[in-house]
C-alpha cells in the first residue's frame, strides 16, 4: 500500500512541474490571433523609396500558430509566414521559399496582455530605406 501512495504522489510531483515549466521565449504569449493596428513598412528603390503606412481594417488579422506559422490578412491580401521567438523579446518572421538563401531579420517584439509590437531595425542601403513596424491588439 506504501508503495502505491509513494508512486502516487511522485507521479502527483511530476506532472506538476510539467505543468508549471516556465517558457522563456514568450512564444505561448504571441501564439493567438491578433487585430492590426498599424502596418508600415519601406517600399521602392532610391528616389521612390518611400514609408507605406497601412492602418488596419475591422478582419485583419496576424495568427501566429503554435507550428511556427503566422497566417495574416490586410484588406484583401493573405498571407502565411513562418515565425520563430527567439527570446522574450526578439521574433524572426520571415517568407517560406523554395530556395530559403537568405538570412531572416531578427525583429525587436514587444508583449503585453493586449499589445504587441514588431519592428524591424531600419537599415539604410544605396537603393533606399528598408524596415517594417506592425503593431497589433487584441
């Protein structure tokens, strides 16, 4: 009977610290959908170089997934990209292609209950400008 209550109570002991394992990329706060507030980003080449501020609409969404894929809507553009938290407080989002060559940008990511911030740095090239800020709700 006491060996019983001692596999019990360490099966118990066991399945709590399962339970209580603390994720330190912060990635079970990010996975959810999300609405977009705001959207900017750098487009064109050289003198075209411009910011593009998009301001989200009712239905925009970006859903990150817990199999590393964030699904996103912006008007009527779809999107699916794959994620990956690398710290509380840095994200790589980048596009899946067929021949993946190029290094992904490590974004700052900024986490509250209702708030969410992602920002590429800026980085100035000879053909322009080039960075992206999204900002989402929930």
């Amino acid at each position: 009977m006491k060996t019983i209550i001692r596999v019990v109570i360490i099966g118990s002991f066991i399945a709590f610290l399962g339970a209580c394992k603390k994720d330190n990329k912060g990635s079970n706060k990010i996975t959810g959908r999300w609405d977009v507030v705001k959207d900017s980003t750098y487009v064109g080449v050289g003198a075209g170089n411009k910011l593009v501020v998009y301001n989200g609409q009712r239905g925009d969404y970006f859903d990150f997934r817990t199999d590393g894929k964030v699904y996103t809507k912006e008007g009527t553009v779809l999107d699916t990209l794959n994620y990956s938290v690398k710290s509380a407080n840095q994200i790589v989002i980048s596009k899946p292609t067929i021949i993946d060559n190029y290094i992904p940008v490590l974004s700052n990511l900024s986490l509250t209950a209702h708030t969410a911030s992602i920002i590429n740095p800026k980085v100035l090239t000879p053909g322009g400008e080039f960075g992206r800020s999204i900002y989402l709700a929930r």
